[in-house]
C-alpha cells in the first residue's frame, strides 16, 4: 500500500522516477555509512528485534536498505506488467493523460467547451489539463475563494489559489467575492470532556439554531472530521429531525458486521474436533459470538441461556450439541472442513443475520438497526473480492492467515453512505464539504489533531526529496485543510465548532490552530 501510494504520487506529480529513486538510494547509503547507530541505540533496536547476534543485525540492515535499491526496478516492471494487461493504477493513467495533453501536435477527444468548478491545490497532471483546455475558445475557470487568501500572501488558505487566479483567470469578477461580513457571523467554541460527549451536544446546538431562525434541512450541516464517531452523531440526532442525508465513508473496521466475521475465523482457528467426530469451541469465542449485538438481535433468548449455562457450568470448552440449539447457531458452531471455503462460512452467516435483522427492522423500535443492513452488504462485497482473489491464485490458507488477510485488507475499506443531497439535515465528512455552503454549522472533533491533523504518511520518499521534487507535504497537507475550512465558512451565519479538551491517546486535547 506505501509503496502504490508513492507510485500515484510520482506520477501524478510528473516526477522522474529514475532521479528520484537514485537519490532515494544514494541517501540511505549515505545515512548507513555515516550515520551508523549508537551502542544505546543498537541495543535498544537488538531488544526490540529480539535476541540476535551480529550476523543477523547486518542481515537486516542489508535487507532494509535492499528494499531502496529496487524501488525503480519495481516501479519499471509493475508498469510494464500493467501495460501487459491493458490496466493501470490512477497516476499512471494521469501521467499518460498529461503526456498526450502537452504535445501540441496531439488531437485529443475533449469537448468544445468545459468548465471547472470547485478545484484548489492542483497536480502536475491536472496542470497539464487545464493549460491545454485554456488555449481552446470558451474555456471557464470558476474559483471559490475569500478575498483575504489573494491579499494576504502569508495566508495558508491561499496558497493554492493564488497560483490558480495567476494561471487560469476567474470566470466571475473580484465583485462576486466581496460578500463575506464576518460580523453577522455567530461562531461558538465549545469544549466536551470527551470525543463521544461532543455528540451529547448536538440535541442543545440544534435546538438553540432553531430559536435563532434556522431551519433543520439541507441549509444545515453536522460535519465530522474523525468519521469513527459517525454511529454516536446518529444516535445523538432529536427524533424531532424527520429528514437526514449522510454522505460520507465509515472506516469497515469499525462495525459491528466486521467484529462478527472476526469472531468467526477466531472461532474456526480455536475450534477443535476429537478422535470420535465430536466438535467444541473455546468458551471466550463462544461468548463474544452470543455476546455480539447481532446475535443478541437474532436469537436474544438461546443466546442467553447459553451463556448463562458456559458460565454456571464454568466450561473452558463447549460442545457443539450445546452451543448448536438453532438454525443460525447452527451454521455458526460447525468446524470448516478443509475443502470449505472459510469465506462462504462468513458469508453465509451474513446473509442469514441480514435476514433477520431486514424482517425485524421493519418494527419502529429496531429502525437503529437499518444502518447495520449497510454494514453487512460492504462487509459482503469485500469478503467475495477477498475470495476472488485468493481464487485467482489457486491456493487455500489457514484460519490464522486469513485472520490477518482479513485485517489489512479491510484496514482502508469504507463503507459508502450516499442518500438525497437536497433534503433534510446533513452530515457529512469534513472533505465532503469541498465547494459546499451552508447557513448553520456544526463540526465535531475541532481538535488540532483532527483539523488539521497530523500528517506524517508512512513512505518510501524522504521529506527532503518530497520538498526538492514537488511530492505533497505537511505544507501542502494544512494548506489544503484550511482552504476547505475557512471557504465552508464565508457564507454562514451559526457555527458551532466543538472539540475535546480532554488529552487521551494520541489526542493532545487542544483547539484547532483555525479557531485561534
């Protein structure tokens, strides 16, 4: 996945690929020739690697500078081997565009007149589009902006826009830009003891928004920078607001659908069969499967009784026949004989707890649970990718590899939530808000941390030669955030900006630097 992030990069960005993974090498060589480790340092690196002797600490060494050296190898061959196939990643799609694009002698297929519309920090590519586009007649450049970016040259927010306004003109004249009072603005500040409590507020905010003339639909916006708190926001949410749209993404890994697949193979990896065929299961898998709210939601009254029953009878290990007491326990407390696909056991089980819970959904007491049918179908689809690949492959793995399969592979996975943009409360992702305005505001997590957060990418690029080839940085990284956040308020009237002042984790507890 680093490595594919770094490959977009360089070619989005027109890097030389050869230049840069030369230097890359070159200065690793350096830095293991003169920067060799203290005795401290080299003792601390031994007790974390464990126990190892000389010989295997230059092994590792040679190894973890080796992977430097063949950078360019492998961009080259994974190229090659795409182009072999007929496919490509994004960048790579990208450099060929704008390589098409900048020789003049080219004729693309591009239509006759094109507007662009809501766009900020550029890539090299996308440059290569525009300035080939602005020689054609008609062309439009629409740029949202406070006119505090262009005047200030120190303004963070402006930094991309500047360069934009210099390149490819306005279509609308420096007048359109002159609206912003920020004294008609009512911005509050308001700390919680902690991330889940800031949802606590939401029902006060609203409810003082409406006594001040606001109106609970699409003019309005919960917006969520840190998205794991999505469920608690819903939750928080007056049954009073009759409409609501979510668009934004939820980390998979988060759910509770992919908690109860997690169970499963854990089960299946501590699962045991004796001589005479007989089948029992771990009493702590056991217990967090029954335990789990969709088996709570689907066999509420077995599923109790049989954790009473582990408990009373203190098993370590219980037997199927005890655990297996209906249909859907049924197919959950089975061994997976080899020639089963541990896939087609998670999806099965899926299918059936999806049944359950779309019949008894329907009730108005288990609407809550309609956002879990949500869960469930991504957690499908991802699951039947994971099998298509492994398919692809022609090889079976055990419980225990496809446990940590299953974890990377669903470590970026989200779930998509996309409703009706033009009715009822919104709430979105704070990227969601690109080019978006709206009348009252409310964004949850305004920590520094979150807004605009820290951002240290794991890479293969040092920050040096990110700065000396163009790649983003941290700079590029703030500046765009506080684009996003200071245009999202040129045109509100109530903003509520609500953070933890509480320093937990890697949380520090500290107000966006955009609210001072």
């Amino acid at each position: 996945e680093v490595m594919l992030a770094d490959f977009d990069q360089i070619d989005k960005y027109l890097v030389d690929p050869k230049q840069l993974f030369t230097n890359i090498k070159d200065i690793k060589d350096i830095e293991n020739q003169f920067g060799e480790l203290s005795p401290e340092q080299a003792k601390a690196l031994q007790d974390y690697l464990g126990v190892m002797n000389q010989q295997h600490f230059s092994e590792l060494r040679n190894n973890y500078l080796g992977v430097w050296g063949i950078l360019l190898q492998i961009y080259e061959r994974f190229n090659l081997e795409l182009e072999k196939a007929n496919t490509a990643y994004e960048g790579m799609v990208y450099r060929k565009a704008a390589s098409i694009l900048s020789n003049p002698s080219s004729i693309p297929n591009l239509p006759k007149q094109l507007a662009f519309i809501g766009f900020n920090a550029l890539n090299e590519c996308e440059k290569a589009l525009f300035k080939r586009i602005k020689t054609e007649e008609n062309t439009l450049f629409y740029w949202d902006y406070d006119p505090i970016f262009v005047q200030n040259p120190g303004y963070e927010a402006g930094l991309f826009i500047r360069e934009n306004l210099l390149k490819f003109p306005n279509a609308l004249s420096k007048e359109s830009f002159q609206h912003v009072d920020s004294e008609n603005i009512n911005v509050k500040i308001v700390a919680a003891p902690s991330t889940v409590a800031q949802t606590k507020l939401i029902p006060r905010i609203l409810e003082e928004m409406k006594t001040q003339g606001a109106k609970l639909d699409v003019s309005t916006a919960i917006v969520l920078p840190k998205e794991n708190i999505l469920l608690p926001t819903l939750q928080a949410i007056p049954e009073s607001v009759e409409l609501l749209n979510i668009t934004m993404g939820y980390p998979l890994r988060e759910t509770p659908a992919f908690s109860l697949a997690e169970l499963l193979v854990k089960l299946q990896i501590n699962g045991r069969k004796s001589k005479d065929g007989e089948e029992s299961f771990y009493h702590r898998d056991v217990l967090g499967l029954l335990n789990h709210p969709y088996i709570r939601f689907c066999e509420p009254n077995e599923a109790l009784r049989i954790v009473s029953e582990i408990k009373r009878r203190n098993r370590i290990y219980a037997k199927q026949t005890e655990v297996a007491t209906t249909s859907l326990l049924e197919s959950i407390f089975k061994i997976i004989e080899n020639e089963e696909s541990i896939t087609k056991y998670i999806t099965s089980i899926c299918n059936q707890v999806s049944q359950v819970i779309a019949v008894k959904s329907k009730d108005e007491e288990n609407q809550a649970f309609r956002i879990d049918l949500e869960f469930l179908f991504a957690l499908f689809k991802s699951l039947k990718r994971v099998d298509g690949a492994l398919n692809d492959f022609n090889f079976t793995v055990s419980s225990r590899v496809y446990l940590q399969l299953l974890r990377k592979v669903f470590a970026q996975e989200r779930v998509s939530f996309t409703g009706e943009p033009l009715m009822g409360l919104q709430v979105m992702g704070f990227l969601e808000t690109r080019a978006l305005d709206f009348e009252n505001i409310i964004i949850l997590s305004f920590n520094d941390d979150m807004l605009p957060g820290r951002n240290h990418p794991v890479s293969f690029i040092t920050p040096s030669l990110r700065v000396a080839f163009g790649l983003p940085d941290y700079k590029h990284h703030d500046a765009v955030y506080a684009y996003y956040f200071y245009r999202l308020l040129n045109r509100a009237k109530n903003v509520y900006l609500v953070y933890s002042n509480k320093a937990e984790g890697l949380s520090s507890g500290e107000v966006s630097r955009f609210g001072m």
